[in-house]
C-alpha cells in the first residue's frame, strides 16, 4: 500500500460523509415540510415550532461536516509539508 493511498482514502470517505449527511438534510427536510402542510393538526398540539427538527437536524448536520472538512484541511497540511 502505497502512503499516498491512505490520505486519499480518507478524503473520499469524508466526502461521502459531506454528501450523505447534506442529501439526508435536505430529504428530511423536505419530508417534514410535506407532513406539517399535510397533517397541521398534528403540529399545533405541540407548543414547540413545526421546523425545530429541522433545525435540530441542521445544527447537528452542519457540527459534522465542520468537523469533516477541518479533518480534510489537517490531511491536506500535512500531504503538503511532506
């Protein structure tokens, strides 16, 4: 195994990680706005907004690929000191 294969390899994986966790936002998403404007009688018992899963979601979506892409700029730093 050559060394440059294992940098590599993260990086694809991490850019999965970026796209499932974008694609799975926005389907959740857009599920959620179909069931509010489907099924409104459900979300007014709550007291809480129909959208905070959303943005729930979407803190927690955002935290990972954070997380990620400070990951790929660590790998990137260090491939270019070498």
């Amino acid at each position: 195994m050559n060394k440059h294969d294992l940098p590599e390899k993260i990086n694809t994986f991490l850019n999965c990680v970026i796209g499932a966790f974008t694609g799975v936002f926005i389907a959740e998403s857009i599920y959620t706005y179909w069931d509010y404007k489907t099924h409104p009688e459900i979300y007014a018992v709550t007291s809480a907004p129909w959208y905070t899963s959303i943005l729930l979601f979407g803190i927690i979506t955002l935290a990972i690929i954070l997380v990620a892409l400070v990951i790929k700029l660590i790998i990137r730093k260090k491939i270019r000191k070498k």
